[in-house]
C-alpha cells in the first residue's frame, strides 16, 4: 500500500484547520460560543439579547490589564480575538452597582454573604502563585464581579471588578455536559 506525501498530508491538515476555525466563526457569527473550560459546565452556549443582569452568564474579553496578560502567558486563558489578545471568557455576574464586594483569603463576600467555594487558591497546577487580593469595594456604574461557577475558575477573586463594557454577550446553555 503506497502511503501518502507527507505534502499530501500537510495539505489535509492545513485544509481540516482551515475548516475548523471557519465552522467556529461562523459559529460566533451565529452567536454560538464553546465552553471547555471548568469555570462553567462544558458546553455550547448561545448569546441572548438584551443587557446582562446580576445571575447572568456572559461572555467578556477581559482587558488588557497585568492579571489578564499573565493569565494568557500562563495560558489559563486562551489567545483569541479581543482587543487583549485573548479569547472571550464566560463567567456568571454575582455583583453589580450598589454591591459590596469584599475579597479575601476566605473567599469572596458580596453584600457580607460569603460566596461558597469561593477561596481563592494559592498557587495553580504548575505551582506558581497566583494573584492575591484583599480589598473591598462597593461597585460603582458599569461594574460587575465575575466568577466562575468553580473553585478552579480564573476569575474575579483573582483579578476583581471589570467594565460592564467587557461584557460581549449574556449566555445561554444550548447543551452541556
């Protein structure tokens, strides 16, 4: 059995990449985003209409801020197509304007509730420290606290508040798993 040019081979790579990325835009252009990290069940996801309320899942591009361009050198988030180089996250809202949020070694409070599974862990996989805050704040206009629904999420116990303006798209599970 004669076997195939490695140039063969490179071309159908090339052409399965090549469809791959043009069936995930299409797929972002019909409002559909994939989720296959822990910080939310695993899963397609379309965007809804309307503005993102305190509950909602939503899609961000975070900004290019140091937590942020650390986390995408570490690769906690992936390179993609927002203006900071990475991709959307997607994270639900637990906080919004008129919200005290208060983030500690014991995890995150809004409004005195402590968040549960919400401590922030010390070091990631790979054993590097991760980003440590001990702050308060109550969140002014155009705020929000993201957190992932894990205790694995990379989210804003380690990075705080970000611009309701980040937010690309409230979500909503298609299916999961």
């Amino acid at each position: 059995m004669k076997r195939p040019s490695f140039a063969k081979v490179s071309r159908y790579a090339v052409c399965g990449v090549a469809g791959a990325m043009i069936a995930m835009l299409g797929a972002k252009a019909a409002g559909l985003r994939f989720n296959a990290t822990p910080s939310i069940p695993v899963g397609v996801y379309r965007a809804t209409g309307g503005t993102a309320q305190k509950g909602d899942l939503v899609a961000f591009c975070p900004p290019a801020a140091p937590p942020f361009l650390e986390a995408l050198r570490r690769r906690y988030i992936e390179p993609g197509d927002c203006p900071s180089g990475s991709y959307e996250m997607m994270k639900r809202i637990l906080a919004a304007k008129g919200d005290r949020v208060e983030i500690g070694g014991q995890g995150v409070r809004i409004n005195g509730r402590l968040v549960p599974d919400s401590a922030p862990q010390l070091a990631d996989g790979a054993g590097r420290a991760l980003p440590r805050l001990n702050a308060a704040w109550t969140l002014g206009d155009g705020e929000i606290l993201v957190l992932g629904d894990s205790a694995a999420s990379f989210d804003g116990r380690y990075f705080g508040p970000i611009s309701a303006r980040q937010v690309t798209a409230s979500i909503k599970p298609v299916v999961t798993w």
